[in-house]
C-alpha cells in the first residue's frame, strides 16, 4: 500500500520553484543575482496598520476567534463592498480566511466532486489548476493568448462550458499578465454565463486596487446582478496593503456556500490569526492614502519594464492595465541560440539561459500554462528594474 495519498499524487509542486532554486543557488554562489519572480509587493506594510496590529496584542486579542472572521472585519468587508464594489452583502454572506489562497480552496473543496470541470483561462495563476485537482475536479483551461491582450473572449468561454462545469475561474487585474477586463468585456463574459445558469462564478478580485491610467474596475456580481446568487467574490488585503505575510483574505457570496466554506475551516485551521484579522479590519477602515504613491511607483515601473523589455529583440510586451507583472512574448527568441551556447526550444530554456548567463531570474511561461512567454514582476527598485532589463536586451542581442 503506498504510504502517500492518491490525492496529493494528483497535484505537482510549483513549477516555479525550480529557477527559484537556482537563482538562490547561484546567489550563495556569489553570483549577482535579480530576482524578478516575487509575487509581492516590496514596499512595508503602511505604519496604521502595523500600529493597530500592535495595540490588538496588547488589547489581550490573542485567541481563538470566531472560524471565519471576527464580527468587525465581516461589518468592514460588508461596508468595502458597498463602497467600492456596489455590492450588497450581510455579514452571514463573509467569510474570512488564512490568505485569498484559502479561501479558493475552502470554495472549491466544499463544491468539487469528481468529473466536475473548472474553466480556467490562461494563462492562469499557477495555484487554480492544482486546487481544482487537490479537490478532485477537472481543471478545463481555456487560451486567452497575446492576441486577445490575454483575456478570454466570450465565444472562447462559452465553448468550454459543458453540463459538467461548476465554476469559471475570473482574475482581473490578472496574475500572471496584468491584464485587466474592461467593463465591456467583462459584460461579454457575463452575457455568457447568464445563458448557463448551473455554472458559479469564482471572482479572484485580490488586484482590485492595482490599476493604472484610469483603469476602472469591475467585478462579475456587480456588473450582472443576476449571477449574485452563484458568484462567490474574492478578494484579501495581501496585495494592495503590502500584506502577504499577515495572511488574510476574503470572500461574500450565498449563504450556504459560505457556511460549508466555514465548516471545512473548522476542521482545518480554524480562524486565521487573530492579530492580522484586527490588521485587516484597520487596513480597510483605515486611510487609504498610502495607495498613491504605491500605484504611482507601479505605474511608473510598468512603463519602465515595458519599454525595456520591448527593446529587446524577440520580444514583444504588450502593457497591462494592473497588478504588478508583465508576460511578455518571446516567439522571436525561440529556435536561437545564446552567447553562452544554449538553443533556446522553449520557455523554461529561455529562463534557465537567461538566469545563468546574465543572472536575471524570471519565471518561465509555461508554469502559467502559456507559452512561449515569462513573467516579471516589476515589484522592485527602479534602478534594479533598469538593470535588469539592460542584461536581457543584452542576452536578446546575442541570441543568433
Ligand atoms: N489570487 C491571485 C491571483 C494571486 O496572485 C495570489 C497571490 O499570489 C492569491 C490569490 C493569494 O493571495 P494570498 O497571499 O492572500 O493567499
């Protein structure tokens, strides 16, 4: 009898963590390495809302809580919502978890049964298909290529839904690509899903607040109030308040949905850490002042990286509306051969090569599940972002 489940057979470790790896090897090595694969903001969490974490522990609030969220962070959820999303929830329609990551999981583990499909566009962000597969659902996923600025079109998702879909999988602003949906085009999609009334809507909100050049924001439930009732909006303080470690993240959706979501908490984790949970209530009752020159400094490195990266030959980067990555093209490299004597056949090659020959670490296209491209996250230094993008304009210009 094998000793490991058949459930955690059914998923694979992060494919990312392979140049991870050898970009910390090479390091150690002495080598000058730029890690451009961080997924988190590099800026400290705002001082208010360290301030509040502290006076919560010396308020005495450190036990257990309510499973999923103390009574104030579920009334300040409610309240976000309403303010900023045109959303109407009760605090019996929240649910508070360890990081937005749990709370997809809590969502597909209390809905998946197996041979139910899950349409994720790609690329994707890489956790979506192992969650699915963790919870013994199909992952189905979807291209939403270059040509469509890596957004899923409406005759593309309505060919992918079947009578076994459960869920469609919606990110925007999108990790990996930035991408972000347009009101129009999200109308597109939702026009789809109205025609489809057994397929739920699992909105990955956590960009929200990451969005340039007037970039408006919409999210499924708001912008067709008929799916309020089987869409599940997602969202976490993570990104935007600089929060990863804190681990807090949330979700309001139908009643029942959210009761199974506890109850699989219950029996897991319990309630996320009571500390961060008076952290997140700060962070979104707080000022949000701070957001400006976070965005400004996105912005501005967004255009640093594109331009950058678009004077590099073979590569084409088009410009994203939000979050902090960039998922540029290489079709022209492929089929080359760099300076240091590597054929570039895909990818996965393309990073290995660039990371050992010029010490820049990116994360390879394929992990998102579209390819030929890589992902940057330009959530660091100007001066290091302008670094990196001369090394890869070299390593472009000596590919033959
Ligand atoms: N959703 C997306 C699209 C993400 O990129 C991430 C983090 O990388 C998460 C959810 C999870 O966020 P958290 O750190 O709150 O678990």
């Amino acid at each position: 009898m094998p000793f490991l489940s058949d459930t955690i057979a059914r998923v694979k470790p992060s494919p990312t963590i392979a140049v991870t790896v050898m970009a910390a090897e090479l390091k150690a090595a002495g080598k000058d390495v730029i890690g451009l694969g961080a997924g988190e903001p590099d800026f400290d969490t705002p001082q208010h809302i360290k301030d509040a974490a502290k006076a919560a522990i010396d308020a005495g609030k450190t036990k257990y809580t309510a499973v999923d969220g103390i009574p104030e962070l579920k009334k300040a959820i409610c309240a976000k919502f309403a303010r900023e999303n045109g959303l109407t929830y009760q605090p019996n329609q929240v649910t508070v978890g360890t990081g937005g990551k749990q709370i997809l999981y809590n969502a597909l583990m209390v809905t998946l049964n197996p041979g139910d499909e899950v349409i994720i566009p790609a690329p994707y962000w890489v956790s979506y298909p192992d969650m699915v597969l963790l919870a013994g659902g199909t992952p189905v996923t979807v291209a939403a290529g270059i040509e469509t600025s890596f957004k899923l079109t409406p005759e593309a998702l309505e060919a992918a839904i079947t009578p076994k879909t459960k869920w469609f999988i919606f990110n925007s602003p999108s990790n990996p690509t930035g991408a972000g949906y347009t009101r129009d085009e999200l109308k597109g999609l939702t026009d789809v899903l109205m025609r489809h009334p057994h397929v739920w809507v699992m909105s990955d909100d956590m960009y929200e607040h990451l969005v340039f050049d007037d970039f408006e924001f919409t999210s499924p439930a708001q912008i067709e109030p008929g799916l309020y009732d089987r869409t599940l909006t997602c969202n976490g303080v993570s990104k935007a308040y600089a929060m990863t470690g804190w681990r807090i993240g949330y979700a309001a959706g139908p009643v029942a949905l959210i009761k199974a979501m506890a109850t699989i908490q219950s029996q897991s984790t319990s309630n996320p850490c009571s500390v961060s949970q008076y952290a997140a209530l700060e962070a979104l009752t707080g000022p949000q002042d701070f957001l400006v020159p976070f965005l400004e400094a996105f912005q501005r490195r967004r255009n640093l990286v594109v331009d950058g990266l678009n004077a590099a030959p073979g590569i084409t980067c088009p410009k994203p509306e939000g979050a902090f990555y960039v998922y540029p093209d290489i079709s022209g490299c492929i089929g080359k051969t760099s300076a240091g004597g590597t054929l570039i056949e895909n990818d996965e090659i393309f990073a290995k090569a660039l990371l050992q020959e010029t010490g820049v670490a990116v994360v390879f296209g394929a992990a998102f599940g579209l390819s030929p491209n890589f992902r940057v996250s330009y959530a660091t230094s100007d001066s290091v972002l302008e670094e990196a993008c001369t090394r890869i304009q070299r390593f472009c210009n000596g590919l033959t």
